[in-house]
C-alpha cells in the first residue's frame, strides 16, 4: 500500500467491507453515504473491518478487486465510468444522486472491470 492511506477504527453500527466507501466520524470511520451531509466519502476501507477494529481507509490510489458487488451492486465496474457516492452506505453508482438534501461526490474512475482509481472530490450539498 502506498502513502494514500490512514488507519481508523470502525464507528459504524457494522461491519464495513472491503472497499466499501467510508466518511469521518467523531471518533473514527463509518460508511459514507450521500444522503447525509455529514458522511462524505474520504476513501476506501482496505479490508473487512469489524466494527470496534482498526483498519487502513484508502484514499488515493488505484483500488483493485475481483468482485466489487457489496460496493456496486455488480461484480465488476464499467470501464471509463466515474463512480459517485451513493445514497447506500458505503455503496458507488455510475449515477450522482439529484434530490435536494443529498450530495454528489465523485468516488472515483473505473480504469478496468476491476480497478477504481480513488478520486474523491469535494462534495455538493444538493
């Protein structure tokens, strides 16, 4: 793992899998989700993370897996595609929330089936 990375203990109510999209919280990291201003997405979770366990976020670099379906929802990206966050915890989609309230951040790049280069950009409160 290169310098794109920090360690933080998981502060969410379960566990956040591997390269679920995870946010700041007061005392460590919980899963980003764009329905609240507050959970902006600051990285990827490295690992399978219990809650209560510490574990390295991601934040900068390319982020390789073979099944991205607990963060997509499919088993592989679409190359090319920017990922936004979603409006389910912890979860991207190629499409950027359009509610008022909700924001629209984008995760990162798709540069193949399997890897998303981490781009997380400022997020705009809809």
């Amino acid at each position: 793992m290169g310098a794109g990375y920090f360690s933080a203990e998981n502060e969410d109510t379960t566990t956040i899998f591997r390269g679920q999209v995870v946010a700041i919280h007061p005392n460590g990291i919980w899963r980003a989700n764009a329905s609240d201003d507050t959970r902006n997405a600051v990285g990827l979770m490295s690992e399978d993370t219990p809650v209560g366990s510490r574990n390295n976020v991601v934040t900068d670099e390319v982020f390789t897996m073979e099944d991205w379906t607990a963060v997509t929802g499919q088993r592989n990206l679409i190359p090319g595609e920017i990922y936004f966050l979603s409006v389910v915890s912890g979860k991207i989609d190629i499409d950027p929330p359009e509610v008022p309230g909700q924001v629209a951040q984008q995760v990162g790049r798709a540069i193949s089936n399997i890897a998303l280069d981490i781009e997380c950009e400022e997020a705009i409160l809809l």
